[in-house]
C-alpha cells in the first residue's frame, strides 16, 4: 500500500477525529450549569451541523422540527456521522478503484 493509497483514510481518520471532539467537547459542556446561555454548546453544534450538512439543512429549514435540545442534537451528531459513513464508502471504493487499474 503507497502512501498515495492511504490518502483517502487518512482523511477518514480526520473526519471521524473532528466529530469525536466536537461530541466530546458538546457533552462535557452541556453539563456545565450555566445561567445564560449556553455559547460553548452553540458553537459545537455549529461545528456538527456543518459536519453533518447537507443533511443538517433538514432542520434548519423546518422539514424536521426544532425545539426538543436533546433530539436536535442527536440529529446533527447522527447526521455527521452518516456523513463519516459515505465518506468510509468513498474512500473505500476510491482505493479498490485506483488498485484495479
């Protein structure tokens, strides 16, 4: 395997390592009893809506309804994470690509 092959995994590796911080760094800050708002948790949710895009805009265009905190979440942290699966799929398939030529 050349390093060139291992590319698209290394990618992978990155994309799944952002959506594990932005998670981690959400729940640990979600549990932090604050009496305004919660900014910290605001901009890790921005960082999963846009990992999870173009599945996020399901929400934010209102196909899917707002205001249940624990159900968006769940969405943008699903959606990410579908979005870390085609991405494992491409990569895969790119690589299978490039050895059968």
């Amino acid at each position: 395997m050349t390093s060139d092959s291992r590319l698209p995994y290394v990618w992978l590796i990155v994309h799944v390592a952002a959506i594990a911080a932005a998670t981690t760094f959400l729940a640990v800050v979600i549990h932090e009893p604050v009496v305004d708002a919660n900014i910290g948790a605001g901009f890790a949710m921005l960082a999963l809506a846009a990992l999870g895009m173009p599945w996020s805009l399901l929400v934010f265009s209102g196909v899917i309804p707002e205001g249940r905190d624990f159900a968006e979440t769940s969405l943008f942290i699903a959606f990410a994470l579908a979005n870390v699966l085609i991405h494992g799929l491409l990569a895969l398939w790119l690589t299978k690509r490039r050895h059968s030529n």
